[in-house]
C-alpha cells in the first residue's frame, strides 16, 4: 500500500482527495488543467431519477470568504448519464462516484438501482439534504427518521459502496449519522452547504432568485471541521470530510479529526488544479514528519485532546 492510499468501506483510493460534486462537473472538464488519473476521486454533479431544469438564474454569489448557490441540481437525469456520460469516465484510472438526489425514498432508491448496473462506479453519494415533497418540503437530512428513511430504501437496492452526505442544517449531526450508518451507510460524507442568502441593498431585494441557497468556502470550514470532529466519536463507519478546504493543510486539519479522505469544492473554482496541490501537500507533510501513510493521521487530533 501507498503512502496516500486510504479506504472509505470496500473502495479503496489511491490518495485521500476527491472532488467534491458540483464543483467538477463530470471531471472531464478540468482535463486540461489536471491529470484525473491522479486524483483519489471524482464525484460527479448531483444526479436525478428525471431530468431537472434547476433554479431560475441569478443562481450563483460571491460573500465575504465564500459562495452562495442555488442551482437546484440542474442535470439531464439518470438514464441520460448512463447512456451518454459514463461512457466517457467508465475507463479514467480513478474512482468515479455519482451523487444522487431525489424527492422520496422511492426515486433515491430508482435512480441508485439503475447506477448500480454501471461497472466502472464502484460507489455513491446520497445527497439526503434534497426536500421531501411527501412531508412539506423538509430536508430529509435533517432528521434521523428522514435520513434513514432514504438509506433504507437505498440500500435494499444498491450493493456497492454508499457513502451518506450529511446537511449541516441540523441540531445534532452526530445523531443523524448514528441514524444512517444503523441503516447500513458503508461511509458518510460531510458537511453540506449551509443554508445563507444575500440581499443586494441597492435593489432592496435578495440577490438569488429564490432568496436563499447554500454557503459554501472557506467561511464554512470551522463549522465543517467540528462536525467531522463529533461525527468520528459518534460513529464506526469512515468519514469525508468537506467544507472550505483550500489547501493541504486545511485537509490534514480533516484527516487529523477524523475524516479517512477529504473533498474539495469552492476551491475548484478558483484554482482548477487545486486538488494536485494538496495530493502534493500532503505527501509533503507526511515525509516531513515520518509518516509511513495517511492512514496513521486519522483522527490523530483526537489523542491528545
């Protein structure tokens, strides 16, 4: 095994650093300004049972320290991947994972079902902070009994390796983790955007079209970086973590609390080869302090606090 080589369940990558869905498209994208080969993984934009136009535009804004978004999963639906994108990534030598949305149990479950016949995925995102129509509108995520409603319905279907990503718009993350990993999450993922808005104070109005969305970049890691923190102490399951990650040492900080791999977002958009930096980064800290492997580093933090 690798000096950077780690495991989330099953899947094994051969470094700690993926890119975080949403910010990296298909990976394709950034071809010409990263070799995907190098990277631990590539989690690919959020993917739905049916097709979604997204959210009216403006859709995107820059806040002190961060991003604001609210796409609304803008994508060409499930089948459309399979059949005109996973073509194209079937054969990059790096872990590709899709991260799946949905508006029930049900059509989680669907769309997992049809990613799981697709050989070159080994593994997916449940992105479980999507509104439950059945129930008003509420996040799944931000209850145990939403969260594990999902995990359930997912797992009696899909066999490989799911990975739970986590909404930080909770009292208590630490419970919903302990909610999915019972309902058989191999992983969890964390931490989602939190919830902010934006209001342009000379057109008296909120910038985004539907007022609020998600904040994301550095302004989010401290919160970010404390929930990897209780979620390790709560759970047995391996942890991503995320959230403003802009170097290396912000992802050691990660893996120190507890995290087995990182994703990085935001800081796609400002530095497209962002993600070879902190591969190079951490191999960096790992030989000047004597480290054999990442692996040594997990949730290190934790003994001496």
């Amino acid at each position: 095994m690798s000096l950077l080589t780690t495991n989330i369940g099953s899947l094994t990558l051969k470094n700690p650093v993926m890119t975080a869905s949403g910010t990296f498209g298909y990976g394709l994208e950034f071809a010409d300004f990263v070799d995907l080969s190098q990277l631990g993984g590539i989690i690919v934009k959020g993917t739905t049972l049916e097709p979604r136009q997204g959210n009216p535009y403006p859709r995107m804004a820059e806040t002190a320290q961060g991003m604001l978004n609210c796409v609304g999963l803008q994508n060409k639906g499930v089948d459309y991947f399979c059949e005109h994108i996973y073509p194209q990534l079937r054969d990059l030598d790096t872990a590709v994972l899709v991260n799946v949305s949905g508006h029930s149990p049900e059509t989680y479950a669907e769309c997992a079902r049809r990613i799981a016949e697709l050989l070159g995925i080994p593994a997916i995102e449940l992105n479980i902070s999507c509104p439950n129509v059945k129930q008003g509108g509420m996040a799944f995520g931000v209850t145990p009994e939403g969260a594990a409603s999902v995990v359930r319905a997912v797992r009696a279907v899909y066999p490989k390796t799911l990975i739970v990503k986590l909404s930080p718009n909770v009292t208590s993350i630490a419970e919903i983790a302990r909610a999915v990993e019972a309902e058989g999450a191999d992983a969890v993922s964390l931490i989602n955007t939190l919830m902010g808005m934006a209001i342009d104070a000379e057109r008296r109005r909120p910038v985004l079209s539907i007022g609020t969305g998600g904040l994301s970049g550095p302004a989010v890691k401290p919160v970010a970086l404390r929930m990897v923190w209780q979620v390790f102490d709560a759970v047995k399951i391996p942890i991503v973590g995320l959230g403003g990650i802009m170097n290396a040492t912000d992802a050691i900080e990660f893996i120190l609390a507890g995290a087995s791999a990182i994703e990085i977002g935001t800081a796609n958009f400002i530095d497209p080869a962002v993600t070879i930096k902190v591969i190079d980064g951490i191999r960096d800290y790992l030989e000047r302090h004597h480290f054999s492997s990442v692996r040594e580093l997990i949730g290190l933090a934790h003994q001496s606090a």
